[in-house]
C-alpha cells in the first residue's frame, strides 16, 4: 500500500519507489490497481494506492 500524499511530498527513498513504479508496470490492468481515499473521523486524509500481491510463480 503506498500513500499519494507521501508520493508527492517525497517522503519515500528512491528505492521504494523504484519498486512501486516496477509494481505498477507489471500489474496495472483493469481491476488490479485500486485508489481508495484513506478516511479517519469521517474526513479523508490521504488517497492510498492498494497493488495486489503477485504469487511467487509469476516472479
């Protein structure tokens, strides 16, 4: 699960995203990649990026 907001405030190191643009090539399909506002107290505080775990055997 990765945070849009850290995204865009740099707050990941270049190696996590390396591996979330690699995630991203491999999976994004119709269905694969949900966005999904993160909400507490009724207020949304982040949008969150949920990629699907891929089974060892596609690796």
């Amino acid at each position: 699960m990765f945070s849009n907001t850290k995204i865009a405030n740099n707050e990941y190191d270049n190696a996590t995203l390396v591996i979330y643009n690699e995630l991203l090539k491999q999976n994004f399909y119709d269905g694969g990649i949900i966005n999904c506002p993160y909400i507490e107290n009724e207020n949304i505080v982040d949008y969150l990026t949920l990629i699907p775990r891929i089974p060892s055997e596609f690796l």
